[in-house]
C-alpha cells in the first residue's frame, strides 16, 4: 500500500503541473467538471478535455483533441431547456472533430449554466405532491422502507433540502431518483448488508455487476468509458442526475457517507486544487477501505486456519507475488510492511471466493458468493481512476459510497 500511496501523490502532482498552464480558465474548467449532467453522461466533453490537460501538458496554448461535440440541433434543445436533452446527450456520439480548447469557454459556460438553471427548490406546497409520485414510482423505497414512517421522513428530507436538487423538466424522475438515494441510506441502515433479497434489490439501480470481473483495467481510466460501462451494466442514470451539490447533500442526508472517511478527508482537501477534491476524497475512502479489509482477512483466516494461513490458503501464486512486491519496495528504499500490505485490490476477492476459504470463513458473514464478488467488482472501476489520478464522476461515488459502507457494515457485524 505504501508504494500505490507515493505512486497516486506523484501521479497527482503530475496532474497539478499538466493543468497549470490553462489557469486562466480554471473557474471554468472546475465548474463544468463537477456539472453532473456532464461528468455522467457517455461521452463527456469535460471528461475528455480534462483527460487531454492531463496527457498533453507541453502544450501552452491550445489544446487539439477529439471532442465530443453536440449537434446544432441539441444545441438549440439545451437553450431551450428542451425536456429531453439529457437523454440525448447520453446518446450523442463522438465526432472526431479536433477543436479548440480555448474556442469553446463560452459555449461551456453556456452549456452549464443552462443545465443548473433547470434544478430549483419546490415549494412547500409541492412538496408533498412530490414525495406521493416518488413513493408510487420507487420500488426501491417501497421494498425496503416502512413506508408510513418514512414517507414523513422523505418529505422532511426534500423540504430541508438546501441546495436546487428538482430537475423541473423531469420532476417525478427527479424526486423518484431522490427517494430511490433515501432508500439505499435507510436499507444500508437497517437491512442485513449481504441479505440476498437486499442484493437483488440493489441491481435494478447499480446494475448487474454478476460474473463481470475481466474488464481490462485500461478501459476503466478515462471516465467516458467507465459511464459507459456502468450504463451497460444497468446503472441507473437518474441517481446521478443532480447538480453537484444537491448529490453530496442528499447522499449525506441519507446517510451514505461513513462518518470516520468523511473526517479524514478533510485534510486533503484544498481550496486552490477543488478539480481534484473529489479524486482525494474517493482516494481517502479507499485507502481506509482496504486497509480495513486486509485486517478483517488476516483476523478471520488466522482464527481459522492458524498464523501461517497464507502459506495453505492463499490462491496459487500469490503469497510469491506479494514477497515480490516486498522485495522490489524494500530494495527501493521503502520501510518493509506486513505482507498483506502488498496484496493487490483484485485479491481480495480471488481469497474471499477461493471454495475452502469460502465454506469455512467467509459464508456466513457473506451469505452468497455472487453478491460478494459483485461488490468489489463494483468497487473496481472506481479504485483503477483513482490510483490514476483520474476524474471521479458522481457516478463512481455513489458505487463507491454504497459498497463499501455495505462491505464494512458486514465485517463489522461478525
């Protein structure tokens, strides 16, 4: 772990250096990356743009790439406020027009500020309007909350909402999409974790990450791809349709963020670099994470399998690739670590699956094997960007935010 840490603050400053010459932009550039309605969608402009910075960083002036670019006739839908925009830029395909970085400010800051300018705060009167259509529409809520109980709850939580989270042309998706946040909070909250009817549930929403764990990590780094991919998946698009800060309130309103990452992530934050805040957070959350998971592992297999379970237990292999990875860090001039501090992210899940360690540890705290291994698989993607110093979309927050409060409730429940 020690390496993959000075590895990401190296590949961070790579990026500060790369982006510095474009700081005659950098209010523009910071808000349109965290314009969720641009961030999520399939083939990201801003995403690209900020991925070129990254990789062409001799270049002062302009920056020449292959953008995605927006029809005329979406352009004059955004203008419009047209209701259907935002299914149609997750539809628009790439052009493989080079343009100017520099020639697109105004459009860009048109582009965002037409789509922050849909979301409003209902009225009061409203409210209750909205919560009934969300409670009809989320299967979800209804499945896994007392409905009469929460459906106060739901309203207080719109009504107390502080920030412009209403899509007003697309009200009863957009409160649905809020119900469905509030929902995962209260089943993360108040179900088993690994309940196999709670792992059913969450599929309609997070996609079916089911026997999807040979995604070549390369495709997983640019953030179009990654979005792309989660809408394959089945991602629901909707839960990410908010503005920025209307997504970090209601997904802490819910209760989604873990209490002790938050504090931590605190400190990594700072105000002059807020285009990498949410790369750092997602990096803190899963540094705390594994670090977490190596413990629960080493705990559980010594209880059952003695000390030197790594010796018998570990897939084949393994045990060698981790001395390797001492050694080459050892030699490099790294203070040396416990072993199981130089276990990839992947072999986490080859240990936990791998049949005899599954029958005699990980069952009973796991349940199914399937739901598991879905788990991390939905991590994964979000862990490859990371460690690359790459855009983290809201997208990969909410992946990152549910599993692994999912994961760490369950081995803390043991």
């Amino acid at each position: 772990m020690q390496d993959e840490i000075l590895k990401f603050l190296e590949d961070q400053g790579k990026l500060r250096r790369s982006v510095a010459p474009f700081e005659e932009i950098a209010p523009l550039v910071k808000t349109a990356i965290y314009a969720a309605g641009l961030t999520n969608t399939s083939h990201s402009t801003i995403a690209s743009m900020l991925e070129s910075a990254s990789q062409h960083s001799s270049m002062i002036r302009e920056l020449e790439l292959k953008s995605t670019l927006f029809s005329p006739s979406i352009e004059e839908q955004l203008k419009l406020a047209h209701p259907q925009y935002l299914e149609d830029l997750r539809r628009t395909t790439m052009l493989g027009t080079t343009a100017s970085f520099f020639g697109q400010h105004e459009y860009i800051k048109e582009l965002v500020n037409s789509r922050d300018a849909l979301f409003s705060l209902p009225k009061l009167d409203d409210i209750n309007r909205h919560a009934q259509k969300a409670l009809a529409a989320s299967t979800l809520f209804r499945s896994l909350t007392d409905s009469a109980i929460c459906s106060t709850q739901l309203q207080a939580a719109m009504a107390n909402m502080e920030n412009a989270w209403l899509n007003t042309t697309h009200p009863e998706r957009s409160a649905r999409a809020f119900a469905d946040i509030f929902a995962l909070g209260e089943g993360l909250a108040k179900q088993p974790p690994f309940d196999p009817a709670f792992s059913t549930l969450l599929r309609p929403s997070l996609g079916d990450w089911r026997g999807c764990d040979n995604i070549a990590s390369e495709s997983l780094i640019n953030p179009a791809q990654r979005v792309e991919l989660y809408r394959q998946r089945g991602f629901d698009p909707a839960l990410t349709d908010f503005t920025v800060p209307a997504f970090d309130e209601s997904t802490k309103r819910a209760g989604l963020w873990l209490p002790e990452t938050d504090k931590e992530c605190g400190h990594c934050l700072n105000e002059n670099e807020e285009g990498l805040s949410r790369t750092q957070q997602a990096y803190v959350k899963l540094q705390d994470f594994e670090t977490q998971i190596r413990q629960f592992i080493v705990a559980t297999m010594s209880a059952v399998f003695g000390e030197n379970w790594m010796k018998r237990q570990l897939p084949d292999g393994m045990l060698q690739q981790w001395k390797d990875k001492r050694d080459r860090a050892i030699k490099s001039g790294q203070t040396q670590c416990e072993l199981i501090e130089y276990a990839d992210f992947s072999d986490y899940k080859l240990i936990i699956e791998r049949r005899d360690n599954w029958n005699q540890v990980f069952k009973s705290i796991f349940m199914r094997r399937e739901d598991i291994c879905e788990s991390f698989i939905r991590i994964h993607p979000v862990r490859i960007a990371t460690m690359h110093s790459r855009i983290i979309t809201l997208d990969d927050e909410l992946l990152l935010l549910v599993e692994t409060k999912r994961v760490l409730k369950a081995i803390k429940a043991r």
